[in-house]
C-alpha cells in the first residue's frame, strides 16, 4: 500500500505538467486563431482600431501639407513655377544603399508634378527613378492621387491612389505594373488586365492589383506623406533662396549715407 502511494505522489507532478503544457498549446492555437481573418481578394482587409487611428492620421497630415503647399501657389507664379496650372520640381538626385557593395548601390532621382486648380492643388503626380550603379536594372514608380483635403475632412479611411511601376530587368525585359488602393465605396478588386497611360503618355495594357492587406496600404501613405514633406520643404528652399537673393544684391548695391 505504501509503495502504490509514492507511486501516486510521483505521478502527480506529471500530471500538472502536462495539464498546463496542453493548456498552454491551447490558448496560443485559439490567440493564433483569432488574428487570422479568412483571406479574400474581392474585399479589402479591414483594419483594427489602432491601424483605423494611424489611417485617419496619415490622410489628416497628407491634406495639412496640401493645404499648405497650396499657400505657397502665388510664390510660385512669382517664381516662374507655374505653367499651364503645372509645377514641376526636381527633388533629390542622389546615390543610396550600401556604399561598399556596388551591386547593392542604386542612384535615385525624384520628381513631383503638382496639378493646379483655382489656386489649390488638385493632384499629385510623384516620380521616383532607382537605377542600379552596377547592372541595367531599373525601377520607375510613379505615385498619382487626388487632393485628400475632403478625404480628410470626412475621416475616410480609404483614399483612391495609383502607382505605376515599370521594371527594366537585369535580362533587358521590361515589366510594367499598377499597384491601386481603392476609393471608398469601390466594389470591385478583382485583379485584371488594363491599357494604362504611362508617364510618357502612350497607352500599355499591364497587370492591375490592388493593395488589399492594411499594412501594405499604410506603408503606400507613408512614403506619400515623406514625399510631400520633401516637396514642402524643397519649395521652401526656393522662396527662401530667392529672397536671400534679393538681400545680398541689395546689400552688395546699397551706397553709404
């Protein structure tokens, strides 16, 4: 009898053990479980409270710079930057990536196109160029999108923006894409096939895909922001620039009284 009593008390700790072992797997399987939604590329993923927060943000800072570039017109007019309600300005030139490895090294040129209406911006058109230092491979992307200012005002989450990306491969081929987030209210996100207008102005039928996972639309936003940031400040630079122009020929002119 005192033997199958130790026994007993031996089993005991094991029989803990495995309790909170399986209890454990359990509650990891069910945590998994409830961050996976079902898949689905005919709707958007929808955003959680924290990522709904950081959408409005980005929107509200997007439309706060817009709003502020577009202070700025009559500066430009004065300038000679605006032609035909068109502002083009070259932002960077510059070589980026890992300076020791050339074949990770790439040469950036940016553009912004800013499109006029009765003294306001109507849209943006924002170009990037990356070429490999080493290699033929090319990337050029081209963001476009509307004013946010009212998607702003309304707290949309979603706000229609379109990036056209062309590849020139290491191999010669070209590869061109356009990578969308839809309006609200937009049913259909089914991928296809369409002509696109490319920054040169012809027509090419290339793949449509919308951006459907959150994350993917946020990231889009941020470097939407980063580059109308860069664009503020570039046209800042400008105005600037010029007035201290202005005051080191007056100071270099000025007779003694």
């Amino acid at each position: 009898m005192r033997n199958r009593s130790i026994i007993r008390n031996r089993q005991w700790p094991i029989l803990v053990a495995l309790v909170v072992f399986f209890a454990v797997q359990y509650d990891f399987r069910a945590e998994q479980n409830a961050d996976e939604s079902t898949p689905s590329l005919t709707e958007l993923e929808v955003p959680n409270a924290d990522q709904k927060k950081q959408l409005r943000s980005l929107i509200q800072q997007i439309a706060g710079i817009e709003q502020t570039i577009g202070t700025m017109y009559d500066d430009l007019k004065v300038l000679g930057e605006v032609k035909d309600e068109k502002t083009v300005l070259y932002l960077a030139a510059e070589y980026m990536g890992d300076a020791g490895n050339q074949d990770r090294r790439f040469f950036i040129n940016d553009r912004i196109t800013i499109f006029w209406k009765d003294g306001q911006p109507s849209r943006f058109e924002l170009f990037r160029r990356q070429a490999k230092v080493r290699g033929i491979y090319i990337i050029r992307k081209t963001m476009t999108a509307e004013s946010m200012v009212e998607a702003a005002r309304a707290e949309s989450l979603s706000v229609p923006v379109q990036i056209l990306v062309d590849e020139t491969l290491e191999s010669g081929l070209g590869v061109q894409t356009q990578f969308r987030l839809p309006g609200p209210n937009q049913d259909n996100l089914e991928d296809s096939s369409e002509l696109v207008e490319t920054t040169t102005g012809s027509n090419k039928r290339m793949a449509i895909v919308y951006l459907r996972k959150v994350e993917d639309r946020m990231d889009v936003l941020r470097k939407y922001l980063q580059f109308l940031r860069d664009s503020e400040n570039r046209i800042r630079f400008i105005i600037k620039n010029k007035l201290r122009e202005d005051s080191m020929r007056y100071q270099r002119t000025k007779t003694l009284e």
